[in-house]
C-alpha cells in the first residue's frame, strides 16, 4: 500500500512537472516539444546534427559549446539567420530552418563535423 502511495504520488508530480507542449516547424516539417526547450536539443532530439555549415567550405556543422560561444549550431528561426540554436528557446508555431533546408548539398552526409 505504501509503495502505490508514493507511485502515485510519483505519478503525480510528474504530472504536474511537465511543461506544456508545443509545435515547432522544422525545414517544413511540424515536430512536438516542450515549452522551454532549446532549438539545439529539440533538433537533435530529432536526429538532426547539421544545424549549420560553413560559410567558406560549405561544411555541416553542428552543436560544440551548448552555450552560445562557438557558433557552430546558427540556425535560421522565424526567417532570422544566424540565430544560434543552443541558446534560443522554442515558442509555439517557431519555423526553424537548418543547413539542411539552406544548403541541402552541404550535408549530403546527414553529420556535422563539429
Ligand atoms: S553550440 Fe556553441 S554556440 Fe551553440
């Protein structure tokens, strides 16, 4: 009896704890995530490591820091280029664009060098 008390009460607060979900678009395809989530972690949550690619090799890049310092993970989100990934928050109906979308020979691999 015990133990379904605190499963239930486990139950509860898991509950409770959750954010509430949202929508995002990315590279043309709708994709669920939590409110507060970053762009990075929502992106490669998604199997997505190419978030952005050189600009002088064409080379896909992808998330290093997590932080904001290196810039690896610039992503295009509501048509605003170089926005880095790591450090922005998803918002419902967000239309997120990657290197995928921008320069789809860059990342014939499916990786990121990073
Ligand atoms: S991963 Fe380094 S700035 Fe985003």
């Amino acid at each position: 009896m015990i133990l379904m008390n605190w499963l239930n009460a486990l139950k509860t607060q898991q509950t409770r704890s959750r954010p509430p979900s949202v929508t995002v678009v990315v590279d043309g395809t709708p994709r669920q995530a939590w409110a507060g989530q970053s762009v990075a972690a929502v992106l490669v949550a998604a199997g997505i490591w190419a978030l952005g690619c050189n600009p002088v090799t064409g080379q896909p890049r992808g998330p290093f820091c997590g932080m904001g310092v290196c810039l690896e993970c610039r992503v295009t989100i509501d048509g605003c280029p170089g926005t880095p990934a790591c450090t922005e928050h998803v918002a419902d109906g967000m239309d997120i664009r990657t290197a995928l979308a921008v320069f789809p020979e860059s990342t014939e691999s499916g990786g990121a060098d990073a």
